[in-house]
C-alpha cells in the first residue's frame, strides 16, 4: 500500500497542484485562498477503501464534514461512493445540498437541539449517534411525534488514551462525548422498550489525529466485549452496525502517519468474527482524506526584524487558518516559488538547507497568538511573495473566521489541470450584511422608561 501523498509539487521551483501553478490561481483570484487536489481527495478515499478491502471489510466511509464542509467538494466525494458524517443542522443543509442519500449520512453531536433531530428524522438520515440517555428519550418522543422509527447508535467512551493534544482526545473517561461502558450496558436494558428508536449499533471515536494503531485495536477489543455482553443481557438482539469514528493521521509532516494498512488491520482483526456474521463497520475519517488535499496561499506583506527575531508579515493568520494558535498545531510553509537549491526535499520542521533564514510566520491581528508558524528556518523571503501553508485543507476552512473583520478566504478546487473558484473571497459588504437595526415588536421593558429618561 503506497503512503498517502498529494497532488502538490515543485516543477521548475514553481509549487504547481496537479500541473496549475498556484501563483496563476492566487493572481487570478487573490489571497488568502484555500487551494484543493480533486485528485488527492479521492485518491485517499480509495486508499481507505482498499485498506479495508484487504482486511474482507466493506466500511461504510462517512466523511467527516466538519474538516472540509465546502458543498462542492462534499458533491464529488459523494460522487466517489462517501457517505457523510455530520454534527449539526447546518451540516444537514449542506449533506442535503450535496445530494447525498441520506440513509447514508451519521449524525453526531453531544448537544443536539429539537429543531436539528425533527428536520434529521425529516430527510431521513441513517443513524443518529446518541450521546447521553436524555437525548435517547428526546430523540424517541420527537421520533414518535414525527411517526417515524429512528435508528440510532450508541456513542461509548471506551477509556483509552490516543496520546494526542488534550483538546482533541475524545474517548477518555472525563470528556463530554459518549457514556462509559457500565453506563452503556444499563442504557441498552433502558433502551429494550422504546419502540420508536431501534438501538441498532454502537459508535466510538476516540480522538484525532492518533498516529498509532493500537488505540483503535484496543477501543474496538472493548467494544466487541461490551456488545458480547449486552447480546447476553438481551436474547434476540444483534448488533447491526459499529461505528469506531474518524481521527486517522494526516502527513503533516513526510512520512508521520502509520500506512491505513495498519489501521485498518488494527479496526478489522477483533471484528473478523461480527463482520463475517454480517455487521457494517462505519468509519468517519476526515483530516486523512483533506488535511493533504489542501494548501493555504498567502502574501507576504512586511518583513521585519525585531531583536534577535525576524518576522515574515502575511496577509493572513489565524482568521484563516486557527489550529497553529488553538493547537500549536505544525503546518509547513514554504515560498511557492523558489530558486532549484531551495527546493524543499521533504516537508517537516527539519528541513535543513544552506541558506535558510530563522523566522517566524504571522498574520496581520491583533493577538499575540497570531502565527502560523514558529521558529521557522525558510528561504529569504521578500514582501510580495506568495507563501503555501501545507497539510491545510482539514479544518482550515471549517474554522476560519472573521476577526479583525477579515472577510473569509476564497476556495479553489483544482481537478486534471483545470481549476474552479468554489467559494468565492468575501466582500467588505459580506461582512455587514447582516447589521441591521430592527426593533424586537413585543420584546420590552416591563416598565416603560419615562419618556424624560430615554437616553
Ligand atoms: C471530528 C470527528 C471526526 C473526524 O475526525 P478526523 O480527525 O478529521 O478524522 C469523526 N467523528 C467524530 C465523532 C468527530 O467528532
């Protein structure tokens, strides 16, 4: 199984993505401008596919909308065999308008409101992955309401550590997701007469990236023990599907995430026996399909020195691109276009070359925090230059946002040498289009404000 890689490469020390030169797409439509690979995008679903293929498991492969929700890139994957994986309504409007089936759509979410599960009974979604008994009894009185029977799944906190960054682990015992496995078992005798909710399968993730396979082989060992025991509480009921969740590695840097050859045999081994008896393995992987599909182009504004320190000034940050200031997280970020002796051989933060200048890459807010990279050894670079922030097509967009009131980056998909604006930039317009005084009729003091005292 060849390693994940991606479509971005130097030809002639120009950074092209499948062919286009990124710095006709950033004349053409300006920065900063997130720039994806339709080709990476599939290939690394394939990959997943074939990964599972070999292991005699067929997944469901619901990607992950919250990494990358733009519609159009939401339509292709779908087009290539994705279901999608979504965490709120307005991630339902977009599955919809991405014209997925919706039977093939999970919907996850520790805080889902009353108007989100009506419309999701409504379209008529898959699964809903359930987080706590009271939003079980919530989703059974709106399901009977609505007269429909829900399938649901239930999320389960399998307490394992996938040593990754506090933030982002989500299957120990103390985060907000799921229930633990004494709690699940209780839940599923619960469950036993709720008629308008068939309680079908179970649902785990346990946090993202994990870069080692043994804390999936280690969650779904549990799992399996767990289903083994609530089939024995309750004759007659058969698990159907089990969702063991996203949080496959991305190469942020060359070469760091295991090969989905591991993973997969991780997840399918202590399934072999319910697979082969017919259950459905879901998987819901996001940054490992669009973290490398993606890049983010920005212009270099100032460079300035202070103290020891030299500072590349770009025109963007963490509006658009937040996890190096919420995460520490590492994106390499290179000119995207240099001289052949600076060719970078690899991406990672080692990359050595005679020549290379210390700095640190920021944006133009106001906040300390507002970098995108730290401590980096890059070539000379000068105000003007265009610079690419790899690995960045998983939650770039998706977190983006508009502090300092900055409008919101462009999107550009490229696909067999041709590319295609699919978010336009933001205008100024954009920003304050929604500014608009208008007096709440009915909403008011309880004692009017004497007239004399209005200020
Ligand atoms: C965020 C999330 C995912 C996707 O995580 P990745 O690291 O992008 O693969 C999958 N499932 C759930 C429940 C999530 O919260």
């Amino acid at each position: 199984m060849p390693r994940a890689m991606d479509a971005f490469e130097y030809r002639d020390g120009a950074l092209t993505c499948e062919g286009v030169l990124l710095s006709d797409i950033a004349d053409a439509v300006g920065t900063p401008v997130y720039v994806y690979s339709h080709r990476t995008l599939i290939e690394h679903l394939e990959r997943l596919r074939a990964a599972f293929a070999l292991q005699a498991t067929d997944p469901l492969i619901c990607f992950s909308v919250k990494s990358l929700p733009n519609v159009e890139i939401l339509k292709r994957l779908v087009a290539h065999g994705a279901g999608l994986d979504i965490v709120s309504g307005g991630e339902l409007h977009r599955a919809r308008l991405a014209g997925v089936d919706p039977a093939r759509c999970v919907y996850a979410g520790v805080g889902k409101t009353d108007d989100e599960i009506s419309a999701a009974l409504r379209a008529g979604i898959g699964l809903f992955n359930i987080e706590s008994e009271a939003e079980f009894e919530n989703l059974a009185s709106l399901a009977s309401r609505e007269r429909k029977i829900a399938r649901a799944a239930l999320r389960i906190n399998p307490d394992v550590d996938p040593r990754t960054h506090r933030y982002t682990t989500t299957g120990k015992r103390e985060t907000k997701f799921g229930v633990d496995l004494d709690r699940a078992r209780a839940f599923f005798r619960a469950a036993d007469g709720v008629e308008s909710v068939r309680l079908t399968g179970l649902h785990l993730h346990i946090g993202s990236p994990v870069y080692d396979p043994a804390p999936y082989r280690e969650a779904v060992t549990r799992t399996v023990s767990l289903m083994d025991a609530i089939e024995s509480d309750h004759r007659g009921r058969i698990f159907e599907t089990l969702d063991v969740g996203g949080g496959f590695g991305a190469d942020y840097e060359t070469g760091q995430s295991p090969a989905l050859a591991e993973y997969a045999e991780a997840i399918a081994a202590p399934l072999r026996s319910r697979t082969a008896a017919g259950l459905r393995l879901i998987l819901e992987p996001g940054r490992m399909i669009a973290a490398n599909a993606g890049v983010l182009l920005v212009r270099v504004v100032y460079t300035k020195q202070s103290g020891e320190r030299q500072f590349v000034i770009c025109d963007a940050g963490m509006n658009a691109l937040l996890r190096p200031a919420l995460y520490s997280a590492f994106h390499f970020i290179w000119p995207a276009e240099v001289a052949p002796a600076f060719v970078p051989p690899r991406r990672g933060r080692d990359v050595d070359l005679p020549g290379l200048v210390l700095c640190d890459v920021v944006g133009p807010l106001c906040e300390s925090g507002d970098f995108l990279g730290e401590a980096r050894r890059l070539p000379p670079v000068a105000r003007g230059d265009l610079l690419a922030v790899h690995a960045a097509g998983a939650y770039g967009m998706s977190m983006a946002n508009r502090y300092n009131s900055s409008p919101l980056p462009a999107e550009v998909l490229v696909r067999d040498g041709e590319a295609t604006l699919i978010r336009s930039r933001e205008s100024f317009a954009d920003l304050t289009a929604h500014e608009r005084a208008a007096v709440l009729d009915g909403v008011g003091a309880r004692d009017p404000v004497p007239a004399g005292e209005r200020s």
